[in-house]
C-alpha cells in the first residue's frame, strides 16, 4: 500500500511539474486579454514572431473590443492579464477591484472629435446642447471631457450618447448625434462613410495611456514572463518599425487597414515605463470619475498608487521605473 501511495505521489508531483503548476515547474502559462492593436503592438509583435515561445511562455492571447472589455474578462477572471485603457483601470482602483498596473506600454495624443460640415460645429463651444457619441467607461470618454473643458464647458452642457467604437460612425451619418469620439481606427471609416459631409475637429490636449494590468490570479512567475516577452518586442518594433506595423497589421486579421497602421502607428510612443506623470494623469482621471459619473473610492495620489506594482518591471528595466509607490 505504502508503494502504491508513493507512486501515486510521484504521479501527482510530475503532472504538476509538466503543467507549470509545480513549485520551480516548466513554461509558465499565461493568459491575456488584449485590445487596440496599435496601443497594445508589443503584444502584436509577440504573436507574429513566436516571441512568447521564444522566452518560454505558453500564452494565450484573445482581442476584446475594447480596454473596458479587457478589464472585465481580467476581473472576471478570464484573462490573468489585460491590455487596458488608463480610464477603465481608474475606474476599477476607484471601485476597490483587486487590480495592479504594471506597465505604461504606449502613449497616444493624437484624438479627432467627428462631426459633419451640416452640423456647423467649428469649435468645441459649439458642442454646448449638442449630442454626443461615445464608447462610455473608456479613454474616449475622458477625452470627451477634455476637449469640453478645454471650452469651459462639462459634460453637463452636452448630451452623451453611449455608443460601441463602431457604431459612432453609422450614429453620426444618421444623424442621431451631432459628433462623436471613438478609436482612432474608425476615423477613416467615419470619413468614407460621411464623404463630403465628413468634418473634424483635432485634439492634443490628453495623452490616453496603454496599460498592462495583472488581475488576482497572476503569478509573480507569470508576470515576470509577460514583461520580458514584452519587453523584447518593444525592442524589436524600435529596431524596424516598418516590420512591426507589418506584424500587427497581420495580426489583426482584417480587422485595421494598412493606411491607418501606416499613418497612426509611428504616432504611438512605446515604451515600458511605470512614472510621476503616470500617477498624476491617474489621479486627475479619479477625480474627474469621482465628480462625472459618482465612483466611490479614494481618489488621492497615494490610494492610487497602491495600485501601481513597480516590482517585476523594475527587475526587468530599473530604469524604466521612476515613480514612487506610497504604503
């Protein structure tokens, strides 16, 4: 009986091992929910070249609609790690949801408020009693406010029509809203649909954040692993970004056109970073999400930094860490 129980004991101990679920296992496995292809093209780039393979990862990676989406499949429990917006992160910290941010991957300043020329807004004053689309709960939404503010108006002053990325452009062509904000993506939908009628206004004033975020079930193993894999194809899209605007435009299976990778992407800042300007862009989103759309949670600089863990990337990159994490 002893050699049976021994044996089984081995049995248990080697599946283990060959699963990556034993102490010092093999290949740690990792699953991440991913979205904006050029936002998240260090996750791109890992798939196209086998990057994932290359630094011993099982991972598997799916592409949700948007950061909100890939938030709730990591705080569902779906994903271990997600491609998120720097809004919907807040939004989770200010909700008190079990949430580390551990790397700023790209940053984006490049936004358009769509509308047509029959709309006869020439300036964001002009939004004051108009209608509005956007994807709520993302970046696009505190872009919205941004470009309001910039006004001296709020979202008070506008009527917001919640809308999916690709439904902002059918709304604006039917006239449903009087202009719209969405991804960068479907800007050039939204001018081949409205043709003539097609208008825009541009705006620099917020840079949205791409952040990789790790959920409850991530491991400090499998964290370690995604950033290095990451990290690498950071390099590799600064050494020939040509191939990598290759690479992810590949990988998104239809879903981008070449002239917007080859126009938006080189807009795109890369770079795993975790710093001040992070954290204060973080805590003036938690105010304004506090005031517009009444979160609960602390929305001071230190409760928000609780939620950054500088640890694994600092071990990978000392210097892409400047920020202090306060408690």
């Amino acid at each position: 009986m002893t050699a049976v129980l021994f044996a089984a004991l081995l049995c248990v101990l080697a599946t283990a091992c060959a699963d990556g679920s034993g102490e010092g296992g093999g290949r740690p496995a990792v699953t991440l929910a991913a979205s904006d292809h050029l936002g998240g093209a260090p996750v791109y780039v890992a798939q196209e070249r086998a990057l994932w393979s290359a630094e011993g990862v099982d991972a598997t990676v799916t592409t949700q609609p948007s950061g909100r989406d890939a938030l709730n499949a990591v705080l569902g429990g779906q994903a271990q790690f997600g491609v998120v917006g720097d809004l919907p992160a807040v939004t989770a910290a200010l909700g008190g949801r079990d949430l580390r941010i551990v790397a700023d991957l790209s940053r984006f300043s490049d936004w358009r408020l769509l509308t047509r020329t029959d709309a006869g807004i020439g300036g964001f004053a002009a939004l004051k009693g108009r209608k509005v689309g956007v994807p709520r709960g993302t970046n696009v939404e505190y872009a919205l406010s941004r470009m309001l503010s910039s006004a001296e108006l709020s979202t008070a002053d506008v009527t917001v029509v919640n809308l999916a990325p690709n439904q902002v452009t059918s709304a604006l062509a039917r006239g449903d809203v009087d202009a719209g904000i969405t991804f960068p993506s479907f800007y050039g939908a939204a001018r081949t649909a409205l043709g003539e009628r097609y208008a825009e206004l541009p705006y620099s004033g917020y840079t949205a954040r791409t952040l990789l975020v790790a959920g409850p079930s991530a491991t400090a193993e499998g964290t370690a692993a995604v950033l290095r894999t990451l990290l690498r194809a950071q390099r590799e899209i600064g050494a020939d970004p040509a191939a990598a605007r290759e690479a992810v435009l590949t990988q998104s299976k239809g879903a981008l056109e070449a002239a917007y990778v080859e126009t938006f992407q080189p807009r795109y800042a890369y770079g795993a970073t975790l710093s001040p300007e992070l954290l204060t862009q973080l805590t003036e989103e938690a105010a304004w999400a506090k005031t517009a759309q009444g979160l609960p949670g602390a929305a001071d600089r230190a409760a928000l930094s609780r939620y950054l863990n500088p640890g694994p990337l600092a071990a990978a990159d000392a210097a892409a860490v400047t920020v202090t994490v306060t408690g």
